[in-house]
C-alpha cells in the first residue's frame, strides 16, 4: 500500500533537495500526517507557499479522492520504499517519490532500453527507429520512450510488434499528452505499461518534460538517440544518462543534416556510434543466439530470406530467381530489415543481419 505522506509530498512538486531533506527529518515519513500546522515552521528549508500547500493538502480530501480514483481506474500506485519499485531507478540522485502505473508493473524491473529522438524525424530516421526498436523488443527488451510525436512513436509501435514497451508521461494520465496518441498509449498498458510521476490530472507543462526524460533514462540499462537537433529534449534525455551511469548510443547521420547535429555532438563526446543493433549489444555485453525456426517467418518471407546470403544480394536477382512480384518482393526485403534479420550493405544490396 502506497504511503499517503510521499503521495502528498509527490502532489507538491517539490524539488529533490527538499524531499531529501523532509525524508532525512522524518525517519518515517507518515509522521508528516499527524505534525501539527504550527510544528511544519521547523521544516524551515520549505517555502511558506509549500507548507500552506502541504497543509490545504492533509486538510483536504483531496488526496484520497485521487487516490480512490486511481485504484478505481485500475491505475497501480507506488512509492519508492515499495519492493516492487524499480530498482534501476531508484538507483539516480532524484528518483520520483511515486509512480502511477496504467498496465504491468513488473515490465519496470525488465531489461528496458530506451530509444528517444526528433519530434520531426526523417524517412531515415523513422526507418532506423522502427528496424532498431523491432529487433531489440524481439530480442526480449522492454523499449522505453516518452510517446512523443515521431521518433518516440515509431520506437513504441514497433517494439508492440515485437514485445513490449513503456511510455513515460510528462503530464498525468487522465491528461494523456499528445491527444492523438489515447489509442497508442492504450496498447501499451496491455502489452507494457504507460507510467507517470505527475498527478493524474496534470497537464502538459513545458517544465514536466525535462524531469519526465530523467525516469527514461533511469528505467534503462542504455539510451539511444535517434536524429535530434543541437538543443531538443533528446539531448537532456542524454545528459542525465550519462549523469546516471547509463551507456549512450547515437545514431549518425547525414552531415549537412540539422537532425544529425544532436546525434554526431553525443558521438564526439564518447557516445557508442550505432548502426545495428550489434552495436547495442557489444556494448552492454548481452550475446543472443537466435535459430531460424525461432524468427517467426512467414512463407514467402521465409523464401526470400533463405535466398539472401552472408555475402550479399543484389534486389533484382531476389525478383528473378524467387518468381515472386516486385511489390511483393520489395515489402518482404522491408518487413525484414524492420525485424534487423537482414540489412542493406548499399543501395539495393542486401545481407544476412548477424544473429
């Protein structure tokens, strides 16, 4: 049962130094129910704003009325002296005191990764994001994003294809931020979980955002950027992974391009370049071996995947000699590299992905 003092405290938005503070004053932090209006002066290091804050708040109903809703919703609440918390996350200096969790808690305590980037990504971009999400998820890691408009999308969708994944808020969820993403946040709560530190009714405040991107990077064993801009949200994710201890993996890009400014800044300052998922693999030393029959191929996938060898296979000879249709041939060579089965060594030439 979540502790109804850090769900207060939570609701009060205060800093980490002085929730660190108000837990090293109070050994049990339910004591903070019971202190009497004129006792919160010797809590001298919060603001008068705050103390009325904290007392409208253990005065009011209000709490428990949230709290009820939650449990009503079927929204899972925990704070971090729970055992189920994860504990990735709450190895960083300013682990959220609660989380609201909508879908399965204990995706949080799996292998999770995140993969963030541009809101306004390219073709290459999105191409990248979707191969590198679908074959990490199909390799059994929890894809970790913030259900942004582009990069972030196209990492939960395919990591839905593949396994599971978890989007973090930076508003409440009653108050689910972008609107045009309610139906893709629903499938991640039944295959993953959509989580937030903020109250369910926040909104979207521009400040939420910075803090919401350090529960990315603290979830996450890795962080990779997919195409960002020399200053964007991508790049914070990046600094607080770093400050956590996390591995950083950027993906290049064109060197004209504004999108590979954020991604080429991270690799000259020591981030892992990416260009497959080995790359990701290699670093955070995980060997998987994946047989065949466990690629989960269709008929005619199986067929022109069989026909692309180690050494490499040119589009047109693929069409010759599968007597398959163009079309068909050119969305099973896609579908592929989208699984990281296979991978084009130049244009129009393909090979076998190393499994």
């Amino acid at each position: 049962m979540i502790k109804k003092s850090l769900f207060l405290l939570n609701k009060i938005k205060l800093s980490s130094s002085k929730i660190n503070k108000i837990l090293s004053f109070f050994p049990d932090p339910e004591v903070i129910l019971s202190i009497k209006r004129n006792d919160l002066e010797n809590l001298s290091f919060l603001s008068e704003s705050e103390r009325r804050r904290l007392v409208k708040l253990k005065e009011s109903k209000e709490a428990e009325k949230e709290m009820e809703l939650a449990y009503k919703e079927k929204i899972e609440l925990l704070d971090i002296f729970s055992p189920e918390y994860p504990s990735l996350l709450k190895e960083i200096d300013s682990p959220p005191l609660v989380l609201y969790i909508k879908g399965d808690k204990e995706v949080l305590n799996k292998m999770c990764f995140s993969i963030v980037g541009t809101r306004l990504p390219s073709i290459y971009g999105v191409n990248m994001a979707q191969k590198l999400s679908f074959s990490l998820a199909s390799l059994g890691f929890v894809i970790v994003s913030g259900l942004a408009r582009g990069i972030d999308t196209q990492a939960h969708k395919l990591a839905l294809k593949a396994g599971r994944t978890v989007a973090v808020l930076g508003s409440g969820l009653f108050n689910l931020y972008p609107k045009e993403n309610k139906e893709l946040a629903r499938e991640i709560a039944e295959n993953g979980a959509v989580i937030s530190e903020f109250p369910l009714f926040e909104p979207p405040l521009k400040e939420n955002f910075p803090r919401r991107n350090r529960i990315i990077s603290g979830l996450s064993k890795g962080v990779l950027i997919v195409e960002a801009a020399q200053r964007s949200g991508a790049l914070i994710t990046a600094r607080y992974a770093l400050e956590q201890n996390r591995e950083v993996f950027a993906l290049p890009g064109e060197a004209n391009s504004p999108l590979s400014k954020g991604p080429h800044s991270l690799i000259k300052q020591g981030a892992k370049l990416v260009d497959s998922i080995d790359d990701i693999l290699q670093e955070l030393n995980i060997s998987f071996t994946r047989k065949k029959q466990d690629l989960n191929l269709t008929a005619q996938e199986r067929i022109v995947f069989d026909m692309v060898s180690q050494k490499g296979v040119y589009l047109e000879e693929l069409i010759l000699k599968s007597n398959l249709e163009r079309n068909f041939v050119n969305k099973t060579i896609l579908s592929l590299q989208i699984k990281g089965i296979i991978k084009e060594l130049r244009p129009l030439y393909f090979v076998k992905a190393n499994l």
